[in-house]
C-alpha cells in the first residue's frame, strides 16, 4: 500500500502489490540500480514501511553540489530524497508520535542524484539487521526529525562514492570523521568537498575530481589535519602482527581506514569464534579467537561482514575481500595517546615474565595455567565509571583504582584464563597511553588474583613509587565492555 | 610556605591505605638498576618495532585508492 503516493511524504508499506520495486519508482529519477541493490538487501525482511521525504536538502551533498556539481553545464538537482525505514507498517498518524515512531526507527538513507552510485548519508541501526547478531561494533548517535517528530538513530555513518568530488578515500575518511563528529563534541563536521581540501597542500596535480583517488600518506595527513594523531600500519612492515595489531585498535573502539591493494574501507567492529580450539602456547591473545571484522565499504552496504579469508561471498552481506586481503591500516588516535599497541604489547608481555612483577613471582593461580590477554585502549574516566559494577575481583582493588589519579587514555591488558574467558577476568595490567615506548616503566597497576601493584608515586605526579598489596581473597569479574556496541 | 613535598608524601589514596600497601623497591637507587633492565630487555624489540614502523611509512606513499 502507498499511502499518500503524490505528497511530500509518501508512505510506503511493503505487501505484495507493493514491493521494494514500488518504492524505487517513488525515488525517480534520484535512484539508480546499484543504490537500490544494496539497501533492499540490507534492509530486506528488516524494513515494513518506508516514508520517502521529498526535497530533503542533505548538507552533505549541498556541499558537493555547491563546490562541484553547480559549476557543471548539465547540473542535477540540489536537493535529495531521504528514505526513513520501519520495522512495523506505521500509519501516517503514528509517525506523528515519537513514542509510536522511536521503536520502529530502522534509520535513514539520503539519495543523492549521483550517478554511477545515489546513496548518500545514510544511518541504518546496526541492532534491527540480524545478521549482525553476536558481532561487536562502534555506532554514533544521532538526532533528526521527521516532519517535526524527534526521532534518534544509533549507528555508524555510511556513504558512497559520487566518483567526482569523492571517491572512495574521501568517502572513508568522510565515515570516520562523521562518526567522530556526531560522537564527541571535540570533533568538528567535516563534509566531503572539505576533505578533498584537506590534502591539497600533499597533492600532485588537481584535487578534484577525485578521480586520481589518495595514498595512506595523504589519508593520514587529512586524519592529522582533522585532529588526530594517525599512525599507518602495514603488513609488509608489521608481518605476522598485523592482524592483532588491527584487531587491538578496532577491540579499543577506535575505526579504523583499512585498505587492500587498491581499495580502501572503515573498518568499524569485530565478530569472534570463542569455540576455537586454544593453541599449546602459554599465553594467547584474545585477537586469536577472531573471525573477522565488520565494514563500511563504501561500493557496497554499511555493516559488511569482512571473513578472515577472501573468498567468493555467499551473499551482500559479506565482503569480497577478506582480512588476508589487507595491505595497511590507519589507526585515527586521539591526540594524547602517545603509546601505540604494538609497544604496548611489547612492554605488557615483558612485564608479564618480569621476576619481580611477573605472573611466575606474584600468582600461582595465572602462573599454573595458560591464560588469555585481551588488550584494549579506554579513557581513565570511562575505565573508573565501570569499576562499581564490575568490582574488579576484590572490593578493595575497586577502591584503590577508583582513588588512583588516571591519565586521559589508558592501556588495558585483560587476564584471564581457558575456563574463565570470555565472561570472566582474573587480573589486568593498566599503562599510561600518555607515555612512549622508552618510558618502560609506564605502568599504572599490575592486577592479579593474589597480588596488586602500584606505581602511587607517578600517579602523584612524583617521581616512581612503587607500592604492593597482597590479596586474600579474589572473584572473577567481568570484563571491560564499554569501547563496543554487543549486538544481541 | 608549607612544604608541598612532605605534603605530598602524607596523601593517602583513600583512608588507611598507606598502612596497607607495602613498598616494592628499599630506595630509589632499586627501582632505577630494575629500570635499566628492564629497558635494556626490550631494546631490540623496540628496534625492530622502529624498522617496521619506517617501513609501513615508505610505504605509506606508494598505493593509491580510488
């Protein structure tokens, strides 16, 4: 049924004389083939009822269009059309009210009238796609309205290419600002004709069209132009540390651009096999237990499923390239983390077999057994706020940490064991991500079930003083959750 | 003036806890000789750490994506 076909807001409700092909004829001339494949089967089975809002006038592509289309001969249109997608087939009445509206609220797709490719900003909620189920991510989240209505979307940004002003560099690097921006005040909007503009001082030749596309180089200088402190990782450089080092980063909630030989994508949360059989080794990362990572590609649909292993996809939802595909990574830091995961990881490990803090000197219950470290980055306000309900394995571990001044930005490193993981922790070790990698002694507190250490003296803002406590009793507790979105 | 550092020296991380955590090093002079080995331990790793860093940004400028 189409509900109201000719106004400003025509409502769609899919049935069988009105199937996605109805609602693409609603979006002419905006909507081209490509465009339609991609979001009918991402939202197929998901979406009951679409409102197409006429006339939408988008910022994003008003930017594009004002900087590039405009000074065309043959120009499109300047404004779009935005699609809002429900999972129940709301009546027009209902969309007038946000308690009805809000629940139904798949998100949106603006579309552009680009050719080859037509979506545009597009937020679409990771949690109603089911075959995201168990998969771990970042969202963003935002605030619209709908012809007055206030309605919220949780999710990570998507666009696609126009081919002219971006291709799909500034397409990824406009994801990862957007989610940035729409995220944390501390990030500024960027729109995509602003990112070409961020590299123009780094180009040879014109900087749009986009056609020539970017390097790693150039899409770092645009992360460090928009605020970050990028650092670029390769596999040629990294090797057999490349996979962890990504999976660190993305486990840390940060996104991050990922690129195969030629094409570059964000990569923007993690899916884990946990029924893997455990290596002989005595220590295994928990990147070891990981099955791939979870894309926005700006060719094809948000939220794509990227397999350890490139292999012909089963379906759209399932990326052409695999993770043995990737070339590079670009991790967008925060200013102040001055620490990077693979020092991080150095140190921890080191520190883990050191005979005076070390597991072997401190714990018979985690030196007696393999065990699993799960590293991540937080903030210390954040790693603080869920130190009450977690309760770290002893209450006075929880009022230690809770007291102990904190830096900015923290490295974690998880513990645990074989029976414990992945629900229960044993221990951490926490590292002040304000330090480099020269300042060895960079640790905040080294936790295990018998034994907390701390440096009071640093955390002062004195020179190093290291305390000890010795614990009588111990609980497993859970582990840190905050840095991703678990889609149940 | 108060003096900040015997100041310092007296703060306790909640009441009570300078009575329960115990110092790991008798003098400064430890803790700076485990510092130095612990340093000298990790020095290659965070050599060859430097070597790939170097070599992910030479070539960081040789892959276009479009």
């Amino acid at each position: 049924m189409i509900d109201g076909e000719n106004t400003l807001l025509p409502l769609v409700h899919f049935d069988a004389s009105h199937p996605w092909d109805a609602l693409w004829k609603l979006c002419q001339p905006s909507m081209e083939q490509h465009g339609a494949t991609m979001l009918r089967a991402r939202l197929d089975g998901v979406a009951k009822a679409v409102a197409v809002e006429h006339h939408y006038i988008d910022r994003d592509y008003r930017d594009t269009f004002s900087h590039y289309h405009s000074k065309r001969f043959n120009t499109p249109n300047s404004r779009t059309l935005r699609l809002h997608f429900f999972d129940q087939p709301l009546s027009r009445k209902d969309l007038l009210d946000a308690s009805v509206a809000q629940p139904a609220y798949c998100g949106y797709a603006v579309i552009r009238p680009t050719r080859p490719i037509c979506l545009g900003r597009t937020m679409i909620s990771p949690t109603k796609l089911p075959d995201l189920k168990g998969c771990l991510l970042r969202v963003s989240r935002e605030q619209i309205t709908l012809q007055g209505t206030p309605l919220e979307i949780e999710a990570f940004p998507f666009i696609s290419q126009d081919t002219d002003a971006t291709v799909c560099a500034q397409s990824a690097l406009w994801m990862l600002f957007r989610y940035f921006s729409t995220q944390y005040a501390h990030y500024h909007e960027i729109r995509p004709f602003e990112i070409t503009q961020l590299t123009k001082d780094y180009s040879i030749g014109r900087v749009y069209p986009a056609t020539s596309g970017l390097t790693d180089w150039q899409m770092g200088e645009a992360c460090r132009q928009a605020g970050f402190s990028p650092l670029i990782y390769t596999r040629r450089g990294y090797g057999s540390d490349f996979d962890h080092l990504l999976y660190t980063y993305i486990e840390s909630g940060i996104p991050v651009l990922a690129a195969t030989s030629d094409h570059v994508f964000v990569a923007l949360g993690h899916f884990s096999d946990y029924s893997k059989t455990l290596p002989s080794a005595d220590r295994v990362p928990s990147s070891f237990f990981n099955s791939g990572f979870i894309i926005n590609d700006d060719n094809r649909m948000p939220y794509q499923h990227l397999p350890s292993k490139k292999a012909a996809p089963a379906s759209l939802q399932t990326s052409n390239h695999g993770v043995d595909s990737l070339e590079s990574f670009i991790a967008p830091l925060p200013e102040k983390v001055f620490l990077a995961a693979e020092h991080q990881e150095k140190l921890v490990q080191r520190l883990l077999d050191d005979g005076t803090f070390g597991l072997a000197a401190n714990s018979l219950k985690l030196s007696s057994q393999q065990i699993i470290t799960r590293s991540f980055l937080t903030s210390g306000r954040s790693f603080k706020k869920a130190i009450q309900a977690r309760g770290m394995g002893n209450p006075r571990v929880a009022e230690i940490y809770r007291s102990l001044p904190m830096p900015r930005f923290i490295w974690v490193t998880e513990i645990s064991t074989p029976k414990e993981f992945p629900d229960r922790m044993c221990g951490e070790v926490l590292w002040d991500a304000t330090r480099n990698e020269h300042e060895v002694d960079g640790w905040i507190a080294v936790h295990y079930p018998e034994f907390l250490a701390l440096d009071v003296g640093s955390a002062l803002n004195t020179l190093p003083n290291i305390k000890k406590f010795n614990l009588d009793k111990h609980t497993p507790y859970e582990p840190y959750k905050s840095n991703l979105e678990c889609l149940i | 003036m108060p003096d900040l550092k015997s100041t310092e020296s007296e703060i306790e991380l909640f009441p009570g806890s300078n009575d329960l955590l115990e110092s790991v090093f008798e003098k400064f002079q430890d803790y700076e000789r485990f510092r130095e080995v612990f340093y000298e331990s990790v020095r290659e790793d965070l050599e060859e750490l430097a070597k790939a860093r170097r070599i992910s940004e030479e070539e960081a400028m040789r892959r276009w994506y479009r």
